[in-house]
C-alpha cells in the first residue's frame, strides 16, 4: 500500500468547523438581516399604497432568505459567503436609505 487514502476534509479540524461556522453564521444571521433589509428597501420602492407594498415586500423577503441561506453554502469559501452576505447588507441598506422614509 502507497498510504492512507484521504476520503475527504477532516471533520474534527479547526478549520472545517470554522467553515461550517462562518457559513452557518451567514446562512441565518446574514440572511435574517438581507432579507429585512429587501422588505425595507422594496417596500419603499415599490409604487403602491403603504401598506399593499409592505405585504409585498414581506412575501418576497420570505423567498430571499432561504436564497442567501443556500448561496452562503454554495460560495466557494467562507470568506466569500460572508462577504457576499455584508456586500449585499450593504447595497439594500444604501438603496433602502436613498429611497427614503416610506410614502
């Protein structure tokens, strides 16, 4: 035998589970806070009486956070996930502040 056969990442080292964190961490804290930031935004944007654009914007806030939660998987590493996961914070943060309060 040539050695031991590698199947696949160590499970018990520190860097896994700093993978599996920081992906967690951005798969439910990060997509909690893009989502209400898109009901934020999109509620302000949208050109509809207040509250008909608030219940809009809640409905589809609900299909964008499962969306951020399998794409902070999906990213090629940790580091990314997060980063994807504050940029985007920040672009619907900003467009949120740029639209101003609600009409």
């Amino acid at each position: 035998m040539h050695g031991a056969v590698q199947r696949g990442p160590d499970r018990r080292s520190w860097r896994y589970r700093a993978n599996v964190a920081a992906r967690t961490l951005a798969g439910t804290i990060g997509a909690y806070v893009v989502a209400a930031l898109f009901g934020a935004a999109l509620a302000r944007i949208l050109p509809m009486e207040r509250l008909e654009a608030t219940v809009v914007a809640t409905l589809l806030a609900f299909l964008v956070a499962p969306a951020v939660t399998v794409w902070a998987y999906l990213a090629r590493g940790p580091w990314r996930a997060v980063a994807g996961v504050i940029g985007l914070a920040a672009f619907l943060a900003g467009l949120a502040w740029y639209a101003g309060p609600p009409a």
